[in-house]
C-alpha cells in the first residue's frame, strides 16, 4: 500500500483560483492566519511541524483569499492511507483544529474544496464556532468539553474564584512541603516523558508517544522561551508533572503525569495553582486545559475546580463514513496491553509506543 501521508501536496492550482493549497509547516499566509484571534497552538506551524515530523506526514492547508491577496480563511489536514483505511484528519494528536475564518461567507467554498474528492474528513471544532454552525458536508458525531481560566484579571481574582476543594488541596500541599519547579531545558522534557510513559502504562495500560515527538515540541518552542516543564517535588523526589506550551496569549497544558503513591500530598494541585502564577506573571490570558471526554467524571470534576470558562469541541465528520475497522482496533488493544503488562521492560514500551501509536490517531 502506498500512503497518502507521504504524498507532495499539491500547491500548483491556477493563480486566480479563490482556495489556493498551501504547505502549513512553511507557508506565511497560514501562519498569519494562525497567529490571528481565531487561531490556536494545534493551527501553529511550530505544532504541525512537531507532529508532522515525527509521523513523517505532509500536511496541506486550503486558503481563501481577498481581492489584495490577503488570507481571509483556512483549513488544515493530513491524509492518512494505512490499516485503518483512507481519512482525512484536521488534524492528527491535536485537541481540535478549527478552522481559521475570518470571513465566514467563504467556509461553505473552502470546506466545499476540500471535500470534493470524497476522501472521509474529521475535524475537531469548538461549539459556536462557523464550522459547527454551518456544516456544510460535515455532521457532528461525538462532544467533548474544554476547560480554560482566564488570568488577565490577576492571581487576586483567580484565587478569588477557587472553590472550597482547590484551596483545601492547596493548604494540603504546602503543609506537606511540596514544591513546584519550572524547567526549560531538554533533560527536564526527556525526564517528564519517562514519567508520562510511566503512567499510561501503570494506571491505563497504553502506549506513549515517541519521545521524539516530545523532543520536536521543544525544538520548534524553546526558541521563543514557549516551553515549560513544571515538577511537583515530595521530600525531593517527583511527584507529578506536566509539559505546557505556549502560543499567542494562552498556556496550553498538553501533558500530565504523577506518581498515585504520592497523590496523597496533593501534588496536582500545586502544580496547576503554579501554572496560573506561571501564566500571570508572563501577562498571558488564558490557560487552556485540554480536551476531556464526557464518560471521564473524574477529570471533568478535577479540571473544573480550576476552571472559570467550560464549553465543548465537537467532532466533525463528513457524511461519507469514515474507516472502521474492530478488528485492527481489537488488534492494537491487545498489542497495547500486552506490551504495557508488569515486566515488560520499560524500553520496549517506549519503543512499541513510536512504532504504534501513528495508529491510533
């Protein structure tokens, strides 16, 4: 079979053509869309290069432009051709990927321009947004919620509006001396992956993105000082830890871990409450939590003690079915947990993680 995601993209549509295609990774008009209100960390072309990169894929992105040849509205994916079937994903390991519209009158021709040939499209949106209101080809198949706080009023106001639970956790972590350090450095991101594959494997029994993955995100935002590794410390060892990155004026927390015999000091907490002095210090915005899924009550509940704005991401589909195949999913559950059981060597975890995880996206 060959793949698609290895594919040229095709950047040689006629000059007056209103959708031109476009490389994301390297194109200037997709970058100022990306860096517009509307854009996001998972539109970024320091984002897409990390992921493209790791997974060998070659994005495209579709770009209506006004009169003066400026870009008015776009679109990012990669076309994915393995055992899981032909797709089109907007995009692959990202939260969401709305699309970038600053004139709503052309999604209907963008979206139009990019279904045309029929390949299965899905794409990740927050609710409200033009794509979830006029859905063209497309049709909303599963929601999940976003949690993001608002930090531009101050540490006063945030801690203000804390419930009962986040400050009662907070005393809980100071009093058992837990502490919070900030990292920007390689071996810090290195040290968080172990920690991260640690925990899929002990409490999920899943596979890890390559450390690679984790490598790229840091060569393409350490440059801009936009990478942070925060550590939770009890009696100086870790307890948890996350990896958070930054675009535009939002914090996004990407990836989370800790180590559940030490949860009791409430090391969590500390580091989130870190995050937001983090994020207030450097006069961001916002801080965005991430995607959650709607069965998981847990984090829902955990990420909304923190929370002043919740909303949803919905799914997207186009009205062609998309690939499924239970068979390849029953196969990689079960190669999953059999590479993740106690005693496997933690080496060949990760190393079964960059081999297989490309499949689950």
């Amino acid at each position: 079979m060959t793949s698609a995601a290895f594919r040229t993209p095709n950047v040689d549509l006629r000059p007056n053509d209103p959708v031109i295609a476009v490389d994301p990774r390297t194109d200037a008009r997709w970058d100022r869309l990306s860096r517009t209100r509307l854009g996001s960390l998972f539109t970024s072309a320091p984002w897409i290069r990390a992921v493209c990169d790791t997974y060998g894929y070659a994005p495209e992105a579709r770009i209506a432009c006004d009169a003066a040849q400026e870009p008015i509205a776009g679109v990012a994916f990669v076309d994915l051709d393995d055992i899981r079937g032909l797709r089109r994903s907007s995009l692959p390991f990202s939260d969401r990927a709305d699309p970038v519209i600053l004139d709503s009158r052309v999604w209907a021709e963008l979206a139009g321009n990019v279904a045309e040939d029929s390949i299965p499209w899905s794409m990740r949106c927050v609710e409200g947004t033009v794509p979830t209101a006029e859905l063209g080809p497309l049709t909303v198949t599963s929601r999940a919620a976003l949690h993001r706080t608002s930090v531009e009023s101050g540490l006063d106001d945030v801690r203000g509006r804390l419930g009962p639970a986040a400050r009662r956790n907070l005393r809980a972590g100071k009093a058992h001396g837990v502490v919070v350090r900030a990292s920007t450095d390689m071996d810090a991101v290195r040290q968080f992956h172990a920690m991260h594959v640690d925990l899929r494997r002990r409490k999920y029994r899943m596979l890890a993105q390559p450390v690679t993955f984790f490598e790229r995100l840091w060569q393409e935002f350490e440059p801009q000082g936009s990478v942070v590794i925060l550590t939770a410390f009890l009696d100086g060892e870790p307890a948890a830890g996350a990896l958070f990155l930054v675009w535009q004026d939002t914090l996004y927390y990407k990836f989370g871990a800790s180590f559940p015999d030490r949860l009791w000091a409430r090391p969590n907490d500390a580091l989130f409450w870190t995050a937001i002095e983090w994020a207030s210090e450097r006069e961001l915005r916002t801080i965005d939590w991430g995607l959650s899924d709607l069965d998981q009550p847990g984090l829902l509940a955990y990420k909304r003690k923190w929370a002043s704005i919740e909303s949803r991401i919905v799914r997207l589909s186009s009205t062609d079915s998309m690939p499924t195949n239970i068979e390849v999913d029953r196969v990689l559950s079960d190669i999953s947990a059999l590479l993740t059981c106690e005693g496997v060597p933690t080496e060949v975890t990760e190393r079964a993680g960059s081999l297989l995880y490309r499949y689950f996206s």
